[in-house]
C-alpha cells in the first residue's frame, strides 16, 4: 500500500501524501465509496481483536483441568475468569487511550498484541493459583491497549453512517476469537492438556504485531494544540457531562454482567449439567456462539445505518429493543432441561445480544469528539469489564457455591438465572439515553 490512509473527511497536511486520482491527492469522502486500504486496516484490526479473544476465553474452556491440578474452588475460577484478568485490565484501559488518542495507535496496538501473548503462554507455566493469577493480570495489562485504540482507528477511517457496519465487524473478530478459544483450547486441551494450550495460543499471535508495524499507518492528522494537551480529567468530565453517554455507559456495563458472565461459564455449565465432553462442549458452543454472534452484529450493523436515517435515536432503540427480546430466551437457556435446547436458546440470546452490543459500541462515538474517541471508548470497557468480565463471573461463582449444599450439581444453572435480572436494568439505561441523546449528541 502506498500513500498515507486518511481519515474520512480528511485532507492530506501540506508535505504528506495522500491517495492520488489522476496525481491529485483527495480526501476519503470525495471519493466514490471507501478505499481498498482501510477495508484492509479493518481486516488487521479483525484479526488482532479475534487474538485478543482466544487468548482471553483459553481458561473458560480449561478451568475444569485447572481445577482438578490446581484444587481451587469456583469461587476462585471466578476470580480467575473476572477479577485477576480486569484488575489491571481496567486499571490501564483509560491511561492508555489517552496515550492512543495523542500516539500512534498502529505501534501500541502491536505492543499490547505482544504483552498479552506472552502472558497467555506464561500461564501455561504456572505452578500454583498466586502465579496463574499473576499471569492472567498480565493478560489484562496487554488486553487493555486493544479495543479503545482500534475503536478510535475506525471512527476515521469511516463514515458516521457506516460506522456501525466497520465496529461490528471488527467486533465479528472478538466472537470469531471467542468460538476459537472454545474450539483450539477444547481440542489442544483435550490432546495435550492445559499448560502446552497455553503456551501454544499465546505465542500464535506474535506474528500478527508485526504485520501491524509494517503495513498499518496511523491516519491521524496533527491535532491543534488545545486537544493535543487535554488533560485526562478534562476529557473526562467533558464525557461524563453527557447524560446520554452515561446511560449509555451504564446500560452496556450492566448487560455485560450477565452476557460475560454466561460466556465463561457456559462450558462449565454443560459439562456439570449435562455431561458432556470437553471437545463436545467446545465445538457445540464455539459453532453456536460463532453463528449468532457474527450474524448478530453484521445486522445490528446493517439495520441500524437504514433506521438511522429515519432517526439517529435508533442507535439506542435497537440496543433496547433487541435485550427485551434476549432476556426470556437467556432465561430458557438456564432452565433448558436438554443440552440442545440450552445450546439453541443461547444462540437466540446470543444473536438478539450482538445486535445490541454492536449498535451501542458504534453508537459511543455519537457522543464523543475524534480526539477523546479513545478514551471514551476505555470508559465503557472500564466500566462494561469492571461489572461484566470482573464481577458476573464472580457473582455467579459465588452464587453456585452458594447453592451447592441446597441443590448440588445444579447450582450453576440457578446462578445463571439469577444473573439474567441486570438485562432488565440496562434496558431502562438504553431507553433514558435515547431522552437526551438529541442534545448530547457530537458527531
């Protein structure tokens, strides 16, 4: 590729090319579509996300061996699963947008994709619970520089109204990541046990940070020097001061509580509950949650950009309207009394969810500037991993221990069901930020 990629209504600064027609260099939204090469840095960006998956979901398809050698409880996998991997997960995720929204995002992305690499393949190293889960914040520390940075990438390299269609396909690479982890992990688990399933995933993405340093350029333009010296409580204040974006904030960070919940713990659970293997676990709930979560977000992404030019409200509408319709099936996937029905019901949850998931992500940058794209979207996933990757495995975890002594094997199944009451409450948040969203909104 040659040339600078430039964002969408971008001109090219004075000394810097740009793409050329007929040896002219013109801006992105004078064209006739949008260029070859930021489908391409979409692409990279798919495959980056769907590492950071992989290598995120291994210990949900492992913890059943981790378990039996390493004689923790469920409440300690759930710290495992949540809190050990969101401490600094979240604790990073802010001062490193702020970095992204000032550096080249290209560059940190390729050395996050390198951190938690390594740290996945060091867990496979791991002698006691205290080094696993030093490990997995390690994971965290390198996961943290990955969405806010792309997230800011594409609110560039995209028009407002194909945003939602690029973000939910860059976020088809967390559910492609997401039914890989299940599937390799329960495969390589299965033949070569949790430790060499560690080490082999983690080393996997190393060749992909280098792809990133020398074929991906950063498209942003020198920004005036007010915005490049915003301090980080500026632009947080700035963000928070808009209702919409903070109903938005809380209603995607509650619905993560139950959806991460049920992810990490849907392998455990069919295994508990209906007795089946981990490979078969693995490719059953790998295929389900591929199917509907990339069919799920390419129509949020599709839908949305028709709705929107009715009324740009439907970016909060459709989130909504979509977790109304998810909640009683998440419901009858906790009570299935079959592992196909659980497995079918979960793909219907799970495809109304991506609707709602993808739309909201899309719809952040709605109320956000392009220079606090970053950190707006590090303030979501703060918040969405806080609750949903650090507290619902958690919750639910401790829920099941809970109900152990009253209902034995099956106390996982009622610790899901318990979790699917936060949908409700973050339905309400999508519908108050649809209120103000008029007023709040910035692009």
């Amino acid at each position: 590729m040659s040339g600078t990629i430039l964002a969408q209504g971008e001109r090219p600064l004075p000394g810097e090319a740009g793409f050329e027609t007929d040896g002219v260099a013109v801006p992105n939204d004078s064209r006739p579509g949008i260029p070859m090469a930021n489908w391409y840095v979409l692409a990279v960006l798919f495959l980056v996300n769907m590492f950071c998956y992989v290598d995120r979901m291994a210990l949900s398809m492992l913890q059943e061996q981790v378990k039996a050698e390493l004689h923790v409880t469920d409440q300690q996998l759930g710290i495992l699963l949540g809190l050990a991997f969101v401490l600094f997960y979240s604790a990073l995720g802010i001062p490193l947008a702020r970095l992204a929204d000032r550096a080249s995002r290209p560059r940190m992305l390729a050395a996050c994709l390198v951190a938690w690499s390594v740290m996945t393949a060091v867990c496979g190293l791991a002698r006691s619970y205290a080094q696993l889960f030093v490990a997995r914040m390690g994971v965290g520390v390198g996961e943290a520089g990955c969405v806010p940075p792309a997230h800011s990438l594409i609110g560039e390299l995209f028009p407002r109204e194909k945003r939602a269609l690029a973000i939910g396909i860059f976020q088809c690479g967390a559910t492609v990541g997401v039914s890989a982890g299940l599937l390799v992990a329960g495969w390589l688990g299965e033949h070569f046990g949790w430790r060499a399933t560690f080490q082999i995933i983690g080393m996997a993405g190393l060749p992909l940070a280098l792809i990133l340093v020398l074929t991906v350029r950063d498209p942003r333009a020198r920004q005036p020097g007010a915005e490049r010296q915003e301090s980080t409580r500026q632009a947080l204040v700035a963000l928070l001061g808009r209702r919409a974006f903070v109903h938005l904030l809380l209603a995607y960070s509650l619905g993560s509580i139950c959806s991460m919940g049920i992810m990490q713990w849907l392998p455990s659970f069919l295994i508990r509950s209906f007795g089946l293997g981990l490979v078969e676990v693995g490719a059953l709930s790998g295929l389900a949650s591929l199917l509907s979560s990339v069919s799920g977000l390419l129509t949020g992404g599709l839908l949305v950009t028709w709705l929107m030019k009715r009324d740009p409200r439907w970016e909060l509408w459709l989130p909504a309207i979509t977790m109304a319709v998810a909640t009683p099936m998440f419901v009858l996937m906790a009570l299935s009394p079959t592992a196909g029905l659980a497995i079918v019901m979960k793909m219907l949850a799970t495809y109304m969810a991506a609707i709602a998931s993808g739309v909201a992500l899309a719809a952040i940058q709605s109320f956000a500037e392009p220079h606090r794209r970053a950190t707006a979207v590090a303030l979501v996933f703060f918040m969405s991993s806080a609750l949903g990757q650090g507290l619902g495995p958690f919750l639910i975890g401790t829920a099941s221990d809970m109900l152990m002594p009253a209902v034995g094997r099956e106390s996982l199944r009622y610790a899901l069901l318990a979790s699917c009451l936060m949908l409700i409450w973050a339905i309400v948040h999508y519908l108050l930020a649809a209120r103000t969203s008029e007023r709040d909104r910035v692009n």
